[in-house]
C-alpha cells in the first residue's frame, strides 16, 4: 500500500510538472501517468485487502479505478501537450 502512495506521490508531482512546462516530448507524458495509475492500483488493492470489504467489490473497485486513472492519464498527456 505504501508503495502505491509513493508511486502515485511521484506520478501526480512529475505529471503536472512536465504539464506546465510543455517543453518534453509526449512520450514523457506517458511515463507519470503509468506511475499514478500503478499508485491508483496499489493504493485501493492494499486499502481494500485490509479493510472488511468482500472479495468481489475489491477486484470491481480495484479495476474500475485503475481503468479510469489509466484513460485520465493518457488524455491529460495528449491534450495537454498541444
């Protein structure tokens, strides 16, 4: 779980860093959004598997939420760099 915070602390800060400056190519992008969308995955596995929640709504929320931050990261990378 502590690695996913730490991998979704480094995407988030890197991600709007190379947003605002917008002098990297887009392949730059790609690369922060993959760490938040593994620090998405960790984080809600690892705070679902401690919780009481059942087996099926940790897979369900675990996959929505990864699914979601991995669109949101690409469309951030694409539509921002313009």
């Amino acid at each position: 779980m502590w690695t996913g915070e730490a991998f979704l602390l480094v995407g988030a800060v890197f991600e709007f860093w190379l947003i605002t400056s917008r002098s990297f190519p887009i392949e730059k992008f790609l690369l922060p959004g993959f760490y938040v969308t593994w620090g998405t995955f960790s984080s809600m596995l690892g705070a679902l598997k401690a919780s009481d929640v059942p087996r099926w709504m940790t897979i369900t929320l675990t996959t929505a939420a990864t699914i979601v931050m991995l669109i949101a990261s690409i469309l951030i990378a694409y539509y921002c760099h313009k």
